[in-house]
C-alpha cells in the first residue's frame, strides 16, 4: 500500500485515472436493481482517493472541473430547455416575486432606526 501510495503521489496524472477507472467500476456495480451511475461512482473514488493526500496541479484540477461542467450540461441542457418552454412564465413568475420581496425587505430593515450597524456597541474609554 505505501508503494502504491507513493507512485501516486510522484506521478498525479496516474492518479486521476486510476480515479475515473474505479469510478467507472464502481458506477457499472449493480445490486439487485440499485446502481450508482458512473457520476457518482467517480466522485466516490476520487474521495477516496483524495484522501491519500496527493497534490494534483490546480491547472488539472481546473480542465477536469470544467469538463465535469460541460458533460453535465450537455447531458441535461436540453431537458432544461424543453422545461423551460413549458413553464417558463411561472417559474419567471415566481423569481421575479420573491427578488423583489426580498430587495424590500432588506431596504426596510436597514431604514428602521432600531437597526444599529455594526450590531455591538462601542464602549467609550475612561479617561
């Protein structure tokens, strides 16, 4: 375990593919009718494998978000959308509502006199 610990520390690319191979792995495991998904089976992986406390280059760990950001919005973008036409004028609706809901009920607390900022009070010195 500690060889294989350290070749993961030394070489961090291998790392994040061993992470999506097990993760892979883990996602395709099935009991009964219950299966994770591959999603979900590489965020495990990489947790796990997170913990062995290896240093991965932020410039990687960046190219991965982002390709994580892309696969998932191409995979539901366009669920998103057809949704979107449907109930679009609610839920447009209901945003607007509670935005400026909450924009007045913060412009009305910060015009009460009781409200003081900061919320302690300053204690003069004794001379």
């Amino acid at each position: 375990m500690n060889y294989l610990t350290h070749a993961l520390r030394e070489h961090q690319e291998l790392a994040v593919f061993l992470t999506l191979a097990i993760g892979f792995f883990i996602g395709r495991l099935r009991i009964g009718t219950f299966s994770l998904g591959t999603a979900v089976g590489t965020l495990l992986a990489g947790v796990a494998i997170g913990q062995l406390n290896i240093q991965v280059p932020a410039v990687v760990k960046y190219v991965f978000f982002d390709l994580f950001l892309f696969t998932t919005g191409y995979k539901v973008g366009p669920q998103f959308f057809r949704a979107l036409k449907k109930d679009a004028l609610p839920q447009l609706a209901i945003t607007l509502v509670l935005c400026v809901t909450c924009l007045l009920a913060a412009f009305t607390a910060a015009k009460l006199p009781s409200v003081a900022w900061p919320p302690y009070r300053t204690r003069k010195k004794r001379a």
